[in-house]
C-alpha cells in the first residue's frame, strides 16, 4: 500500500518518489543549490553547504548534478513563473555539444598572446586576461548565437583587464596593430596627450562558424572602471534607434566587469536599473564578471559583504549564472543560455565566470607580498589550453601552439617596422560630416527663426485634443503661451524652450531631452507632456508640431546623475544630428556625475578622438 509520499511502482514492486516529492526536491535544489556548486578552479571558494540539501537518493543526485556541478543558477527571486520555468528546462537537460576543437584554439590564442606580450614587453602594463581565458568562447557563443537571430552589431564596453587580447579576438583587429601600442613607433602622434592602450576603443568583424558577420564596437573608456556601463548602453539605445523596427535585435549590448568594481561601484546599479524602463531599455543587456576572486591586492571578503559580487544583481528579477571558469563547455553552455535569455525576454542576464588572475594587479606588480598562499597555487596551475587540451585528448596541441605562437612572434616584429602609430577603429559614417577641433568664430551661425514659423508652430504648442481633460492650471498656462508666441506676451522660459524644440522637431533635427521629473519641470515650467486628470492619458504637443517632423522625446529619468548622464552621453556619440540634453536639476546634482563629465564629456575628443553631439 502507497503511503502520502510515495507510490509502488507497478512493475519493480519497489517505493518511488511521488511527482509531488520530486517537485519539492527540484525545487530546493533550483533555490540553493549554487551554494554547493564546482565553482572555483583553484578551490579556495569551497562549495557551502545549505541544510535544505540534506537529501539522499536517485532524484536528488540528478537534481544535483543538474544545480551543483560547476553551473550554479541562481534565479528562484525571479517572480515571473514562465521565466524560472525556462530556465529549469535548459538547466535539467543534456547539454548541446560543444565544438571542442574551436574553442580549444581560442584558449591557445588568448594565451599565446599574452605570453609574446610578457615576453616580448616584459615589465610593461597589459593587464592580461590569464586565468580567466574562457572569456574568449563565452563572448564567441554569444555572438555564434546572436548572428543566427539576426545581429548585426555587438556594442561592448570593459574596463582594462584582458582588453588587448579582445581587441585582437572579439574585434579583429591585426595583432600588430596592437603590438605597435607597445613600440611606441610615433610617440608624436600623443604629444601629451591620448591615453594609455587598454582605454582605446576599437571596431572590427566578426565571421561566426556559421558565416553571419557581426560588427564589433568595443567602446573606449577611462580607468573608473564601471563608468562605461551607462556610455555604452546609451550608444546601444542610439544604435538600435536609428535603425526603427527591430532594433533590439539588431544591436546587442555586452559588458564586461571585474568582480570588485561590480559589487563596489554604484554606476553599474544605476545602469542595470534602466532594463525596463522606456526611456532607456535596450531589451537586454549581457553582463559577464571577469571574477578574478580578488580586486587590486583586496580578497573578496573585503570587496563585498554576500558570497558572491554578483549578489547584487537580486535586486532585480534578473537571472545569474555563476560557472567554472576552467570547465569551457560549461561556459559555453552558460553563455547560450544568456543569449537565448535575451532574445526570449528582452532582459538582462548576468554570468559570474570565476577564474583566477595568474599576473598581478598588473605585470609590474608582485602578488606574492599580499597573497602568498594564492599564487603559490597559481604558479603551479597549467594555463587552461593545456587542461582542456588534455581532457579532449586532443594530439596536435603542441603543434597548434608553435604556430600560433610563430605568428604572433612574426607580428610584434611587424610592429617594431611601423612609422605611425595605427587607428584600431573606424566611425560610423553618420560622423562623415563632423569634425572637431578648436571652435572658431567663423563657427557661429544665426539661430534665429522667424517671427511667423514661431506663430506657425505656437497653435500646436498649445492646444490638445477634442475630449482631453487638461488641469485648469496647466490650461491656464497653455492659454498664456498662446499670448506669447503671437507676440502679446513677452516670452518666458519655458515657452522659449518649447519654441526651440519645435522649430528644430519641424527641420527634422531629433530631440532627446531626459532629467529627473523633466516632464513636467522641476519648478513647474516645463509642461512638455500634459496628463489627461480623469484617465491619466498623456498627450506631447511637440510630437505634432508638423507634419513628417522629427521626434521628440522627454523622459523623467531615474533618480541618478552619473548613470543618466553616462547613458545620454553615449546617445549622442551615436547619434550626432540628434540634439541629446540631460538636465541636471541643481548644480550639485551635476556634481555627482562629475565623472562623467570629466571622464567622457569634456576629455573624450583629446583622450580618444571621438566627438559628441551632448
């Protein structure tokens, strides 16, 4: 006879777990089994042990090889059922095949570049990706993944660590166009100033197995390391923009960050809070932790205050997968996963790729002062080439390395060959027309209108539609601003603003304009978007100014500077005949993104050439 928690099997005539059971095994298993989970190559993150996961049998070994192998997913604070569900399916299934014999040329390559680098220009900064080289088929899955639905670009922003090894992998570019950064070939062309090569940005092509060709843009940064997060998702906004329908799935924001800037930095919060809010999605954002396990000389448990530097990220219903580095098919397996997460929810994912960091901070450094124990471990750990070479059996390792470690011999001496310095990036032809430089007063243009376009276009300032319930304040006002525009006023300031995005949405010049509660105006002035008091419609007179217009588009923003700054700043480097504005509402407010303003507003056309229409 069956009791309330199992049943007997009909033909072994033995006790079996009820669905019921199995369900409640799963389950605690999908909630904390990444607890227990494989995760560090080296060891020194042990697995911890969760009192819910004291279970024995059949279900619960499979449900832990499924949630504590060197894959732990960690997504059970999503609310949203049908998300969770589909991730529990791709997490209890056979894992797709990996293709083992590309992936293990990419580890050669990416650390084969780094040995002729230490060899060559030993001594010098470069911030080396080894330990963590599977960050090299995780970003190819991506892409793999993401030209079969279509992609046509991947805008990418990381700080330092393994920038030069993406810049020869993910970008294409000519491993002695690199190289020459190190041979300093035309130190005129900086004359002071310029900025050092791991901050340089890049573009290139991408070529998939499959043959789709994926743009790279690789965008530049300074050394706050998560400054770029808002920069470059704001450049994916403006990307996907421009294209209109099906931009989404056109352009492809992915950025990468270090474990201790990603628990310790707030602009990246700032910047994972835009995910769905209208203004500022970019349906999904691919956020990878280069997890070194440790910051400058600073062990993770004086990074952050959770086990994890992604813990984070909860804040959000956004999904982490956390994955052993040095098991590469996991890797691979976790960044399809994250990709078809993307394109099937139009959300961002996080995968924490824990490895270990085998040079110093940076190669001039010495880590054993610090963290003895640890790099004693890590002097006597093989680079993952040869680990995975040897689990794949492969026979022709050694071979595949002479050869690419000949040719990226033969390319630092092209370099030493070169008289200038080469550009590792090309613009969008959108910038063909604009150049910079020092202003000159020739410059200056009259930006003036005349008297009847500003009359022409004060009629659909300031009216609205048949049957929308205006607030008698706001009527009152729209009813003076009439006055203003055909002269029997004089013209206050926000009806001179409203005169000027009108005039320029008429000439077909787009208008961004965000800030906190810029809608309506911090001092009650603005009234750009006007709300119906009965039903809570809106209605935007400076959508129909006119016929075949421009768009104009006002957004409150969120309750952030640097973050909401970084992003419109990114906007306008992609969208340079857009008049993009963000409106700090008190001057202290602007001071606290002062980095932003520093960094990229006011540095970035002497630093890395690149002008913004901000």
């Amino acid at each position: 006879m069956a009791t309330r928690t199992s049943k007997v099997a009909a033909t072994a005539g033995v006790l079996e777990p009820s669905s019921q059971d199995r369900e409640r095994i799963l389950d605690a298993f999908r909630r904390w089994g990444y607890l227990e989970a494989d995760l560090d190559p080296l060891g020194f993150l042990q697995p911890q042990s969760h009192p819910e996961l004291q279970l024995s049998g059949e279900i619960a070994r499979q449900a832990r090889s499924y949630y504590c192998s060197t894959i732990g997913a960690d997504f059970m604070h999503i609310a949203d059922v049908e998300r969770r569900r589909w991730i529990q399916e791709r997490m209890e299934s056979e894992p797709r095949a990996v293709d083992q014999k590309h992936v293990l040329d990419l580890l050669i390559r990416a650390d084969l570049f780094e040995q002729v680098l230490q060899q060559r220009y030993l001594g010098t900064k470069r911030f080396s990706l080894e330990g963590v080289t599977a960050l090299l088929p995780l970003v190819d899955e991506v892409l793999e993944q993401a030209g079969q639905r279509g992609a046509a670009e991947l805008v990418m922003g990381m700080s330092h660590r393994g920038r030069l090894n993406v810049i020869v992998h993910v970008a294409r570019r000519a491993p002695e166009e690199v190289f020459a950064g190190f041979e300093d070939v035309d130190p005129r062309s900086v004359l002071g100033s310029g900025d050092v090569k791991y901050h340089m940005g890049a573009t290139g092509e991408y070529v998939t197995r499959t043959g789709a060709k994926i743009r790279i843009h690789l965008v530049s940064n300074p050394s706050h390391l998560e400054a770029v997060d808002p920069v470059t998702v704001g450049r994916t906004r403006a990307k996907q923009d421009r294209w209109g329908d099906g931009g989404q799935r056109k352009f492809l924001p992915l950025l990468v960050h270090g474990d201790g800037a990603f628990a310790g930095q707030g602009v990246w919060a700032e910047t994972l809070n835009y995910a769905d809010l209208k203004g500022y999605t970019v349906a999904g954002t691919i956020h990878v932790i280069v997890n070194n396990l440790i910051g400058f000389t600073t062990v993770p448990t004086e990074l952050h205050s959770a086990r994890f530097a992604s813990d984070i990220a909860k804040r959000q219903a956004v999904p982490i997968f956390h994955v052993n580095g040095e098991d590469v098919d996991a890797v691979v397996r976790v960044a399809r996963i994250a990709l078809e997460y993307r394109y099937t929810f139009g959300n961002d994912v996080v995968i924490d790729l824990i490895g270990y960091r085998r040079h110093g901070h940076s190669e001039v450094d010495d880590p054993t002062i610090t963290q003895p124990l640890l790099y004693k471990a890590i002097k006597e750990h093989p680079p993952l080439w040869q680990i995975y070479g040897e689990d794949m059996q492969a026979h022709d390792t050694e071979a595949r390395v002479g050869n690419v470690r000949a040719e990226f011999e033969a390319a630092q001496k092209t370099a030493g060959t070169l008289t200038k310095k080469p550009s590792l990036r090309q613009l969008p032809s959108y910038w063909d027309h604009y150049k910079g430089g020092r202003h000159k007063p020739e410059y200056d243009v009259q930006t003036g209108v005349p008297l009847e376009e500003l009359r022409a276009v004060t009629e659909p300032l300031t009216n609205y539609p048949a049957g929308f319930h205006i607030h008698p304040k706001v009527k009152k006002l729209l009813e003076q601003r009439a006055g203003m525009g055909t002269g029997k006023h004089p013209v206050d300031y926000g009806m001179a603003e409203a005169l000027a995005f009108a005039t320029l949405a008429k000439e077909g010049i787009p208008i961004r304009f965000s800030g906190q509660d810029s809608l309506r105006g911090t001092f009650n002035q603005r009234h750009s978007v006007l709300v119906d008091v009965e039903n809570e419609e809106e209605y935007v007179p400076l959508e129909h100014v006119a016929p075949n217009q421009a768009r104009c588009q006002i957004y409150n923003s969120t309750l952030s500077e640097a973050g909401v700054l970084g992003f419109e700043y990114g906007y306008s480097r992609d969208y340079p005949e857009a008049l993009v504005l963000w409106e700090a509402q008190f001057g202290d407010f602007a001071n606290v993104a002062q980095a932003i303003i520093d960094q990229f507003v006011s540095a970035g056309e002497d630093k890395w050439g690149l002008l913004s229409g901000h």
